[in-house]
C-alpha cells in the first residue's frame, strides 16, 4: 500500500517526466524527442495501469498463499483417509467384540443357572 501511495504521489509531483529504461527521471518536452524508447501514456492512465499491476500482484500473493493452503489441506485429508483405511487388528474389530460379548453372556448365564441349581440342591427342596 505504501508502494502505492509513493509511486501514486510521485505521478503527481512529476506529470512531466518519464521513467528512463535505467530508472532515471528525465524530462520530457513538447517538441522534443525523448531521450529513450518506450510508451508515453498520460496520468490517469498510469494510474490505472499502476492500479492494475498492484491488483495483480496482490492477487499473485493470495493464489501462492491459497495454493500453499489447499496442498496443506489435502496432505492432511490425505493422512485421515490412509489411517481411516487402515485395516484393524483382530481383536479392535466389530465383530470380534460381537462375539466377545455374546460368549461372556453366555457364560454369565451357565453360571447363573448352574448357581441356582446348586442353591435348590443345598436347601435340599431339589431331591
């Protein structure tokens, strides 16, 4: 933004000048041939190309910096699809839990009718 109010102020300080090849501020005048080859364009004009240039450099910017973020982005989507489908070990899987648990309600449920039975007997009402 400084660039711009610099270069912006010095457009208007010096309308009649021009920016030499080597970056030298020669004047220009009526009549007279410019000490060098290029584009003459008047004020408003400049300004508008200025603008310009400063609008494509900052857009520049912006798409490195959205380009760097995106790469970032999809390294990490990248590293939570491959631990997503990374396969599970035996004994983390659902089915390994399904059984696990049917099998200790299974024996819970001997033990508790095994455990009646033995009651019944002990109070001697089962023969």
């Amino acid at each position: 933004m400084t660039r711009l109010v610099l270069i912006a102020a010095l457009a208007l300080l010096l309308p009649a000048r021009a920016l030499a090849g080597e970056g030298d501020v020669v004047p220009v005048l009526k009549d007279k041939p410019a000490p060098f080859t290029g584009l003459l364009v008047p004020e408003a004009r400049f300004t508008q190309l200025l603008e310009a240039e400063i609008k494509l450099s900052e857009a520049e910017a912006r798409l490195k910096a959205e380009q760097r973020f995106s790469v970032s982005l999809e390294d990490m989507y990248k590293s939570k699809l491959a631990e997503a489908t990374k396969p599970l070990a035996w004994y983390e899987s659902a089915s390994f839990h399904h059984w696990l648990g049917f099998t200790i309600g299974a024996a819970i449920a001997t033990l508790a009718i095994y455990g009646g039975s033995q009651m019944v007997r002990a109070s001697g009402n089962g023969h």
